[in-house]
C-alpha cells in the first residue's frame, strides 16, 4: 500500500513535469506529506528513477538497488517460505513522452491538424 501510494505520486508529478522525479523528495510537500517508511528498515521507501521502480528492502533489510529476488511457496504461506528474496519492487508504468505532458495544456477543439 505504501509503494502504491508513492507510484501514484510519481505518475501525478510525471504528468505535471513530463518526466520521472529525480529523487523522492521532490514530491514533498506537494505530492505527499512525507515519504512512507519502508516497513523492513523504518527508513523512506527507496527510489531508481533510471530503473523506474519504487522498492522496499525487504524481508533482508538490505537495498539491493531495486533488484527483485525470486520467490517460492512451500505448501501453506509463510514469510519463511521465501528464498533468495531481495527487495520488494513496485515497477512504474512505461516511459513518458513530452507530448503527453503538453497534450494536457492544448485547448479542446484548437488542436492543430
């Protein structure tokens, strides 16, 4: 819920920007309040912008760089049923274009041809 909150943010700042945040902080305070807390650290949730994902360190405790770990089930779910997990990835949504951006901008109905 946390990262979904953060994604949601980063695609409003996108749409008002035409481009990805740099860094988390530029969506305070106009985005959010403040960056969630990575439940696993108590630390800001993480951010690649390059990678475009919002991540968490997971059940490790260790940033991994947004590096998704594979993950098995063993008969009835338990969080000792993961191996080789690292961190917990939220991936956004493809890249944006400029026009995207200005699109938002253009008077309906006075569209150029």
């Amino acid at each position: 819920m946390r990262m979904t909150q953060v994604k949601l943010a980063v695609l409003a700042y996108r749409m008002d920007h035409g481009e990805l945040p740099r860094k988390l902080d530029a969506l305070v305070p106009e985005y959010l309040d403040a960056i969630p807390s990575d439940p696993f650290t108590g630390k800001p949730l993480l951010y690649d912008a390059k990678k475009g994902v919002i991540y968490s360190a997971g059940f490790d405790s260790t940033d991994n760089g947004g590096e998704a770990g594979l993950f098995i089930l063993e008969g009835d779910y338990s969080p000792n049923d993961f191996r080789e997990q690292k961190d917990l990835v939220l991936k956004i949504d493809g890249p944006v274009k400029k026009e995207r951006a200005k699109a938002k901008k253009r008077i309906p109905g006075k569209e150029k041809d």
